[in-house]
C-alpha cells in the first residue's frame, strides 16, 4: 500500500471516529502521530479495522432481522471483543468503562470493538436500525423519544425521500 493511500486511509477511519465521538480529536491525533512515527503496523491495522467492519455488518443485519448471526462472523466479532478487552485499561473512574490502552491506530478497532460491545449487551440493542433510504442500508442507533426513525440521516436519505415523495406528487397531479 502506498504511503499516500495508508495515510489516506488512516485518515479518513480517524476522522470517521471522532464524528462518531467513538474516540476524542486529541486522542485521534495521539493515534495518528504513532502511525506516521511506525507505518509497519498501520496497513495490518486498516486492513482487521475493514474486515472487522465486514463481520460487524452481517450481525447488526440479524439483529435487525430478529435472526441468528453467521457463526464465522459472530466469532470474529468475539475474537475483536476478547482482543480488545487484553489490550484495553479500565480506568478508575465511574461510571466503569473499558478504553483502549495504548497509542496505535488498532486502538481504534479496539475501541469500536469497546463500544460494539457495549451496544450489543446494553439497552440501546432494541434501538438499532437499519436505514430505509433505498440503496442505503447503514445502521443507526434510534434515539427518537418514540422509536420510529426511519432513516440515517436526515440531511440524507430523509431528504431524498421527502424529495421523492414530492416529486411523484406532482406529476400525478399533472
């Protein structure tokens, strides 16, 4: 992978997970800093954080289907969770949080395996959605007081909808 596409990548996952407020900007730098400081790991580091996101995806899929998760990718998200819980620190602080332990751009995997964890064991598992944009399919957490959100993203898919929508409007009025 070329330097330009490795930091690219790197990038563009920090960027995705302080939007996300999956870690802070200061800590996003921290990563960054240790991957230009040592490329060696950063491209194994890209390379598990998509197929952690190839397994992640087809669980979060049954889940929303009321169905069983594919094995092959449960256990690799099990194995994410197990590696993630050895390199992570709990700090002494409450409420108690796992976080990760050191300043790699795997932290990053860790974390999302963290917090994946929490999501899948806590109350907000009957909150998430998938979008029903067409051609979109991401998945959401519903925080809407009455649990009807429909799509990802307002700006977005919800937009287009709305535009849709209109647009056949008029022209069956002619």
């Amino acid at each position: 992978m070329s330097e330009a596409r490795r930091r690219g990548g790197a990038e563009a996952w920090a960027r995705w997970a302080v939007a996300t407020g999956l870690l802070t900007a200061e800590r996003v730098d921290a990563l960054l800093r240790a991957e230009t400081a040592d490329s060696t790991p950063s491209d194994a580091a890209i390379a598990a954080l998509i197929d952690f996101r190839a397994a992640l995806w087809p669980v979060l899929d049954a889940l929303v289907d009321d169905h069983e998760p594919p094995a092959g990718e449960w256990e690799a998200l099990r194995r994410n969770m197990v590696l993630a819980r050895e390199a992570a620190v709990l700090p002494p602080a409450f409420p108690l949080r796992w976080q990760p332990g050191t300043d790699h751009l795997d932290d990053l995997r860790h974390a999302l395996a963290l917090r994946t964890e929490d999501l899948l064991s806590g109350d907000g598992l009957g909150r998430v959605r998938r979008c029903e944009g067409p051609g979109c399919g991401w998945f959401f957490l519903d925080r809407s007081r009455s649990g009807t959100r429909r799509w990802c993203s307002s700006q977005d898919c919800d937009n287009r909808d709305r535009a849709r929508r209109h647009y056949s409007r008029a022209r069956q009025r002619g």
